[in-house]
C-alpha cells in the first residue's frame, strides 16, 4: 500500500461566528491510500486552536504515517493516540479503500433508504443576523435548532425569549451551546434562566478542565448538560471513564474528527449509555469528505436524538457530494 496527503483551506461564504472568534477559512488535510488500482480517501479535520493534535509536528506525523502506511492498524492506533484527526482521516481511508466510490459504512442510508434527523445550526451574530437564520431553518422544516451563545447573553436571552413565545417546547426544540463562555456564577444564572425557556440542553457553559466546577453545574443544574469541549484530549480509555464517572453529566457531544474518529466515538458511547448519559454526533466543520463519512457512521449507531451534522453548505470550494437534506433529514443520494 501506499500513501500521501495534501493540505486544503475551505473558504466559508459568510463568516461563521462563535465565541471564540470569527471564522474565514478552514484549514484541512486529505489522506489518500492506494492499493493497486484502488484507493480510499479521508479528512484529516484538523480544528486550528481547538484540537489537541493543534501541534507543530502535526505535518511530520501525516508524513510519518504515508511511510509507514503498511504497518499493522494497532501499531498505527497506538502511534496516533494523541493525532486524533490523522488517525480519524486514516480511518475514513480504510473504510473508502474497502468500499469504494464514496461509500464507507454500506447501510439502508447510503442505498437511499434511510436519513439522520438534525438538529439547525445557528450561527453567532447580531440579533438580526440570527433572526435571520432561524426564519430560514423554521421554513425549512426544522425542530430542533441549536444556538450558539456566549457573546451577548441578554440580546441572545432576549431571542430565545420571543421563540418560545411563538413555539412551546413541544413544537420547537431548542439547544445552545456556550463554548465555554461563561464563569462559574454566569452559568449558574444562565442555567437557571435556561430552565426557565425549557431549553433542552447547554453545552459546555464553562471552559474545559473545570472538572469541579463542571460537577458541581452538572449536579445541581435545572438545565441539562451536555460536554463538548471537555472530551478533547482524553485519549485513554481508563480516563474517559473517569471523567464520566467525576462529571456525569446528562449528555456528550461526539466530534470524530476531535475525539479520535469512529474508534473513539465507539468508546465514548458504550460508556455513555452503560451510564445512562445521551450523546449526539456532531461535525465539526469538515469538508463534504469527512462529513459523508461521519453521516454514514453516524447512521450506523442508530441514534435517537437529532443529530449535530452539517449540510456542507457553509464553504465556496467544498466537494461535490451525495448528501442533501430533505426537511430536516439528513439523506444521502
């Protein structure tokens, strides 16, 4: 077998705000594998400032791995442990070199069978702005739209507000995810008035690493809590236990590309649900590569809640792709 990479930046149509800043561009590697006449290919979804894998060497890695590509996939697991997004897009490749075409988990999803019911994502912004985008998912046909908040809490309360005002709880679903905006007294208040709007869940209202501040939120909170952020970079099996066990919290948010790919949402989720803790996928800004692949996994695990993937609309040079969405479903043609 063989193997090489190229580096990719998707550009976004419109900037995409969270509370850690905006964002223009998104920066990815491509992974391809070739065996014979036959090849597979992966995202290597690298999150600039976000990822723990965010590290000089991170190119040298991807290098080391085309070399050394015929090793064994457990040596290769083992070396990658702490390059969750390399391992991931090695993955997607093997899973693509199997199956070909763009096919990576073969289901009733990939013959057109089947859809992924998502969650419409609303982007940081003015009020307006975001009035915006919640007009056009409500006509789309979504319930269940997920905010980002954390840069203007009383102009973001306020529209969240007049939403359910128009949509109870029962018509419309609504989640918010703070990206670790908030202090430990914020939150506490905010989760408070969150409960208040029957919010379905928050995530990660306080930074990560407040492992104690986080179970104290998750202990006492009127508003369930969902851990995002918080799963980066716990690599080893033992720890996610732990961590699990310290927080337990009532949901957590699987990004492969963050987490170490399908192997490691594998792991994230048979802990969960041996503790009774709901979980969702959820892309994290991939090209129409690496989101295929997430979506046909994503369909494999059966979930129940709505999911957090993308359209792959956001950028002005993604792929072509398969998937379209039909309401809120996610389907793949």
């Amino acid at each position: 077998m063989e193997a090489t990479y190229r580096n990719y930046i998707l550009n976004f149509k419109r900037p995409g705000g969270t509370s850690r800043g905006i964002l223009h561009t998104k920066e990815t590697f491509f992974l391809e594998i070739s065996d014979g006449e036959r090849k597979g290919i992966g995202e290597c979804g690298l999150f600039r400032g976000l990822s723990c894998d965010d590290v000089p060497d991170y190119e040298e890695k991807l290098a080391w791995l085309c070399e050394n590509i015929s090793q064994n996939s457990d040596f290769l697991k083992k070396e990658l442990l702490a390059y969750p997004s390399i391992w991931f897009g090695y993955e997607q490749a093997v899973q693509n070199l199997k199956f070909g075409g763009d096919l990576y988990f073969p289901s009733a999803f990939t013959e057109s069978k089947g859809s992924i019911k998502i969650n419409g994502l609303i982007w940081m912004g003015d009020a307006d702005f975001m009035k915006e985008q919640i007009a056009e998912k409500l006509d789309l046909g979504f319930d269940c739209i997920k905010l980002k908040i954390g840069v203007d809490w009383p102009a973001e309360k306020e529209i969240i507000k007049n939403l359910r005002k128009e949509f109870s709880e029962n018509q419309l679903e609504l989640r918010v995810d703070a990206n670790g905006a908030f202090s430990l007294d914020e939150a506490k208040t905010v989760l408070n008035e969150l409960s208040e709007l029957k919010i379905h869940s928050i995530e990660q209202p306080v930074k990560a690493g407040n492992l104690a501040q986080m179970r104290e939120l998750c202990a006492l909170t009127p508003t369930p809590i969902a851990l995002d952020e918080e799963l980066i970079g716990v690599v080893d099996f033992q720890k996610k236990k732990e961590l699990l066990n310290e927080i337990v919290p009532q949901y957590i948010i699987l990004k492969p590309s963050l987490i170490g790919g399908f192997f490691g949402c594998d792991e994230w989720i048979s802990l969960a649900e041996d503790r009774n803790i709901g979980w969702w996928i959820t892309s994290a800004l991939e090209s129409n590569i690496g989101l295929n692949a997430i979506a046909q996994y994503t369909f494999t695990k059966n979930p129940i809640l709505p999911q957090g993937l993308g359209t792959g609309g956001l950028f002005t040079n993604n792929f072509e792709t398969g998937l379209y969405l039909s309401g809120d479903q996610l389907k793949k043609a």
